[in-house]
C-alpha cells in the first residue's frame, strides 16, 4: 500500500508518494502538478487498465 506524505521544497508544499516506508525514491510533485493530474484522472486511469499486466 502506497504511503502519502507531504514535504517542502524551497518553500512550496510537496505531496510524496512512496511504494512503502523503505522507498528510495518517492514519487512527489507540487500543486501546479498535482491540478494537472486531477484535470486528466480519468485519462489516466483508463492508461493503467490498458496496461496494467
């Protein structure tokens, strides 16, 4: 299960996304991006049952 934390980078709010506590590279963007994926969510989870294996 993913763990989902928030962070700061040169003073804007990040949101990190990690696989489990141990990740060494998390997943994390700012607000411009995360508006980018909310606007395109149902793209994108139609792009992961395409291709999920």
């Amino acid at each position: 299960m993913a763990v989902v934390s928030e962070s700061e980078f040169k003073g804007n709010a990040m949101i990190v996304l990690a696989n489990d506590e141990d990740d060494k590279y998390p997943f994390q963007f700012g607000v411009k991006k995360a508006k980018l994926v909310l606007e395109s969510i149902d793209e994108i989870k139609a792009f992961v049952a395409k291709n999920d294996k």
